[in-house]
C-alpha cells in the first residue's frame, strides 16, 4: 500500500511541479547533503502535506468493510445488526462539505485550521478505531523518508500524457501503471 501511495503521491508531483520543487527545497534545507533520516521526519511538513493530500485524493485502501455489531440507527435508516457497511474513504475524502474543491490537488488545505477542525471520520486512509491500520506509522515513516529521498536529486515526469484513470481493486492503483521518466 505505500507503494501505491507513492506512486499516486509521483504523480500528483509531476502533474503540480511545484509542489514537488517545495518537497525538494524543504529537504535540502533539512538535511542538506546527508541522507534523510528519521530525526528529520517532524521538520519535513510540505513533504507530509504533499502525502496527506495525495491519500485524501488517492487512498490506497479505498474501501473499509465493517459489521455492525448492534443495530445501527443513521438518520432515517436503520442497519440492523450483523450487516456488512462499506465505507469509501475516496468518497468522503472529496466531500465538498469537508473540502473546498475536493478534486483539486491542495497540499495547503492541510496547513491551516480547518484541517484541524474536520470531523473525526472525514479523513480515515488507514480505517479507525480499533481497527485502524496496525502499521499507520511505520506507513508514514517509510513514505516520508521515501518520498523526500526521491525528490532531493530526481524529477519525475508522466511518460504518457493525459489522465490518468484508478483501477480499483484490492487498493486503488493507476490503470496501466505509471510510466515516468
């Protein structure tokens, strides 16, 4: 899955160059010439906006299934107990009640004060509660320290032009995969 995610996460950057020009200026300034290490991690904040939005638009684990253990009361509806629910994370990740311009690709959103006022499950690429993500945090270690070792000396640019389409199966890949160059 952060496979997944940083191939979403390539190219959101080579589709808003700027962006990934941010990442790599963050990065040469934290770390300079020495490889990224993991004491760097909290001072990478654009690399980790760049994730985030990059998951809220293309989480890898885009459907959640739960059973409800109990009956279930959501507004005028009624899930009894023992029903499978199925969440989609890419659906509520682009509602326009939580995300002004949902489909833009906005790292900043995640910057300011409404990111921090989002209702609990607005936001949920690893799951929630005690069935969140087991490995969550090794996810994002591992993607930051990937993505900020990537961007330091390369660019990545889209072989093919035009959309590229989600093929959605176990996790959300890019149909046809993601030529770079």
């Amino acid at each position: 899955t952060t496979a997944v995610w940083l191939t979403w996460t390539l190219m959101a950057l080579a589709q808003h160059p700027h962006w990934a020009e941010a990442v790599r200026d963050e990065v040469r300034r934290v770390a300079d010439d020495r490889p990224v290490i993991a004491d760097d991690l909290p001072r990478l904040d654009v690399t980790d906006r760049v994730l985030r939005e990059s998951l809220r638009l293309y989480p890898p684990v885009w459907l959640v299934g739960r059973r409800a253990l109990d009956d279930v009361t959501l507004g005028e509806h009624t899930l009894p107990k023992g029903v499978i629910v199925v969440l989609g994370a890419g659906v509520v990740h682009r509602d326009p009640r939580w995300y002004p311009h949902p489909e833009r690709f906005d790292p900043e959103r995640w910057s300011t004060a409404a990111s921090a006022d989002l209702p609990r499950f607005a936001f949920f690429p690893f799951g929630g509660g005690v069935r969140r993500c087991i490995g969550e945090g090794f996810a994002w270690m591992e993607a930051k320290l990937l993505l900020a070792t990537l961007l330091r000396d390369w660019r990545f640019d889209l072989a093919r032009p035009g959309p590229v389409k989600p093929l959605p199966r176990i996790t959300l890949r890019p149909h046809g995969g993601l030529p770079v160059v």
